[in-house]
C-alpha cells in the first residue's frame, strides 16, 4: 500500500474510530502549517538504554518536511492514562503490555486500530494479535499493535558454570546441565552453593534468585499446578467472576516456593533482588536470576562494567560479556507434589508437571484523547517497522512478534510462540478486571516467602501447612472478587 493510500486509509478508519469509542471530544482542525507534536510514553529500559532517543531522532528525521514531530511524554512508565488523558496531561501514543492497554480499551481510553492498514501486519503472528483484542457489543476491535512478547527467562553466566557440571550436573549426557532441565536440580545446585560458602557472612554466592513478591516472574509455582487467573468462557472471553489463583494443586506450588526462599536472603520478600539482580549476576553473587528479555541490555551493561574492572578493555570486556551472558527459559519441569528437595534421580516420570509461566506481549496504542490521531498512526507504523524493531532487538535484546527481525533474533522468538502454543505460557488476561490481582498475588507471594525468615529468628511460621497456604490463597481469591464487584 502506498504512503498516500495509506493515509486515506487511516484518514476513513480514524471516522470508524470516532463513532465506536466516543471518547476524547470533539476533533480539533489541524492547520497545515501547524507543526503537531506527539508525546510518547516509552517504557523505562527503552529510555535508559538510549532506544527512545533513537526512536524519536529517526522519526523526527523521516517526516521535518511532513510537520509531525515526536517527543518524549517525560512521565513516568506506569502512568495512568484513565486519569491524566481526560485532562489533556496524558500521552498520545503509549508502550505497554497487553494486560494495561487493554484495561484502558475497556474503558475506551485506547483506539481500536485498522490492523490491516500497518506494515508490520503480514509479519506478525494472530497469538500476538489476539492479546490486543477486545469483543464489544459483539464485534471484535483490535487496539494494541504488537511489538515484542514477553516471558519469564533464566540469566545465568556461562563462565560461572560449574567445572564439573558434566559429569555431575548432567545425569542423562545430554549436554545440558540437569538444574537447568528441572526445578529440583535448580534447587539442589542451589542449596550447593549456599552450604558451600566460606565467606565470613554466607553471603557470596547463592543458585536461583528471584524477588518472590511478584506474581509475573513467578507465576510458575501457581499455574503449573493448575491455578488460573480467570476462567474462560465457551466463546473465549474471560468470566472475571471465576477466580482460580487457589485452583488444582496451586498451594503445593507454593511450598516449593517457600523451599527455594529458604535458599535466598531477605531481598527475596520484596524488590531487592529485581533491583540488584543485573550488578549481583555481573560479580558472580547470583549464578541465576529471572528477568525478562527486554532487561538483556541491563545485564550486559553490568557485565561490562564487571570486566572492564578485571583490567579489559572496552572492546574486550563487550566481547566476553556477550559471548558469556546468557537467556533460556525456566527448567521444564516441577515436582507434581510441590517438593523441590527430593532427589530427581529417584523420581519418575509422573513425578513431573510441565512448568507454566506467566507471559505476556508489549506493544504500541494510541490514546483516545489524542487530537493527532492520523499523526499517532504513522508514527505507530513507523515504530512497529522491520528497520525500528530491528534496532530494539539490537540495543534491548527484546524477543520481537516481527517474523522478519525474529529470524535474526537467534530463535529466541521462536522459541517463546512454541512455548505458547504448546500451553507452557499463561497470557496476562486482556481485560479491565487483572488490575485487582497483582496487589492480593504479590503480597501473599512476599508473606511465604518471608516464612523461612521469620524461623530463622525464632518466630512462628505463618504457613507451616499446605492447608495454610491452601486457606490463604482463597482468601486471595475472595479478595480479588471483592475489588472488582463489591468494593468498586
């Protein structure tokens, strides 16, 4: 589609739009010799590492002679567009993941789009595509352009490996150290580590890190045991009212947890390790972590820094850091019973459940308070294009939903839409009523994994049963329903 067709295009959707969100007032005249100005709400890590200003200067560069101009919103990533839009403070195209575009869709706060109309369309996959879709009044909208997908993955340092991994670490030879096959193994080598330290505190290396307090990056120990945000209806749609954070054997997927926090320090109960995980991975504190692929840059940067300190060169020190950094995705398996300190040579096949992460897809939507609407869309279709995707891959090391830039994304793309197909991925539900599950999730996730602690000093432990933590997580449940029907 040529550059003007497209314009039309985007001119007649842009009526389409007007009538389906009535939202945003009444459309402004934009004069031709006005120059138009969209503000752009980026997430953190792009603006840290530089993207952003790549973004804008290369957008800038491309339209001068079209009077469009892009800046940075200056906000902060989380900020919430439902309150600032209506007051003309909000921005006016916004990077977000599927689970908080499509909260704002919900209330028309988002544009539902002309998919059909954007370059990057043939490229990208309908699992993508579907994670920005909403049914209203029985038709479906689209109101999220798809950028990269997300899941929880394992960052590790290839030259921290164990000299002996291969014939101690790797029971089936084949090729691939067990701790990273299985949780159990991860808990061992783990717990290795820890009865291994001569330091004079036990505080100088430690297995598997993770900041507990957050349901995103531990999703595992709930949903591969059969937990579910929202059950689905026959036609597809979400029934908020069918609450599954206590379903199936969910609470044996938290005593797990509570094990693998025994192995850690306090920074597990809250954002300690999140924040220190890209310095504590760099000297060698963490052997793991779990992370997103977006953060793959921040690990690398510490990585740098870490080498450059033991006397390399710039050059040097970015060759060794990418050559050793790296990103796969969380051990397969986990105990069916929740028990991470049994020995995985003595387990059978059936001792095992497939590991279930949370997920989710981050992407570009246009404000409905914008008075530049046909301005967002070309800067959003200029954003989502192979060259721009391909620099975000580059500088962010993202998992891109562009099939032509995921070829060069060394399969990792690949891999994550595998692992969704295949069921491994439990998608953020797209839908207004997931803002009340993380606060309830979180804090409940943070008091187990607290547990450990509190016996450490002497105190009585809040969850000294599967029964306990069974009760807690239905009170979870009962939580959740009460913030989005009775205390709304």
């Amino acid at each position: 589609m040529s550059k003007r067709k497209r314009w039309i295009s985007l001119l007649l959707a842009t009526s389409l739009v007007m009538t389906l969100t009535g939202c945003g007032g009444e459309k402004k005249e934009e004069k031709s010799d006005e120059i138009i100005t969209l503000r752009i709400l980026e997430n953190d890590t792009a603006k840290q590492e530089g993207y952003l200003d790549e973004l804008l200067s290369s957008f800038n560069e491309a339209y001068k002679d079209k009077g469009i101009q892009a800046v940075d919103a200056n906000m902060e990533e989380y900020s919430d567009l439902a309150t600032n839009g209506p007051y003309g403070y909000g921005p006016d195209v916004i990077y977000q993941a599927n689970d908080k575009l499509m909260t704002y869709a919900e209330d028309k706060h988002i544009l539902p789009l002309t998919i059909e109309d954007f370059d990057c369309y043939e490229y990208i996959p309908e699992e993508a595509w579907d994670a920005f879709r909403i049914q209203i009044d029985g038709e479906t909208y689209c109101c999220g352009i798809p950028v990269n997908i997300q899941e929880p993955m394992l960052f590790y340092r290839e030259d921290r490996m164990p000299e002996n991994w291969e014939t101690e670490w790797d029971d089936d030879q084949n090729g691939v150290a067990d701790f990273f096959e299985n949780w159990n193994d991860l808990y061992a080598y783990s717990k290795y580590l820890r009865d291994t330290d001569t330091s004079p505190n036990k505080d100088s290396q430690y297995g598997f890190m993770s900041s507990f307090n957050d349901l995103y990056l531990n999703g595992q120990f709930l949903f591969s045991y059969g937990a579910y945000v929202f059950a689905e209806n026959e036609d597809g749609t979400l029934d908020a009212q069918d609450i599954g954070m206590s379903a199936g054997n969910a609470a044996a997927g938290l005593c797990g947890l509570r094990q693998m926090a025994a192995l850690m320090n306090e920074g597990c109960i809250d954002d300690t390790i999140k924040m220190n995980r890209y310095e504590k991975i760099a000297n060698g504190t963490y052997f793991c972590t779990v992370s997103t692929p977006d953060t793959y840059s921040l690990f690398i940067e510490k990585l740098v820094l870490a080498y450059e300190g033991e006397g390399m060169n710039e050059a040097e020190a970015a060759e060794k850091a990418t050559e050793n950094l790296k990103m796969i995705e969380l051990p397969s398996l986990m105990p069916a019973d929740g028990d991470l300190s049994k020995d995985s040579a003595e387990m059978s096949e059936d001792d095992w459940v497939s590991t279930i992460v949370m997920g989710g897809v981050n992407g570009y939507g246009i404000s409905s308070y914008t008075e530049h609407r046909e301005a967002c869309m070309e800067f959003v279709n200029f954003a989502t294009s192979y060259e721009m995707i391909q620099k975000r891959m580059d500088m962010l090391g993202i998992a891109p939903t562009r099939s032509d830039v995921a070829e060069a994304s060394g399969g990792v793309t690949d891999m994550i839409f595998q692992s969704l197909e295949n069921g491994n991925i439990y998608l953020m539900p797209s839908i207004k009523a997931v803002d009340q599950i993380w606060v309830p999730t979180h804090t409940l996730l943070g008091d187990i994994a607290k547990d450990p602690f509190r016996e450490a000093v002497g105190e009585t432990p809040k969850y000294s049963s599967g029964q306990d933590i069974q009760t807690a997580l239905e009170k979870v449940d009962k939580d959740i329903y009460d913030a989005i029907y009775t205390l709304k």
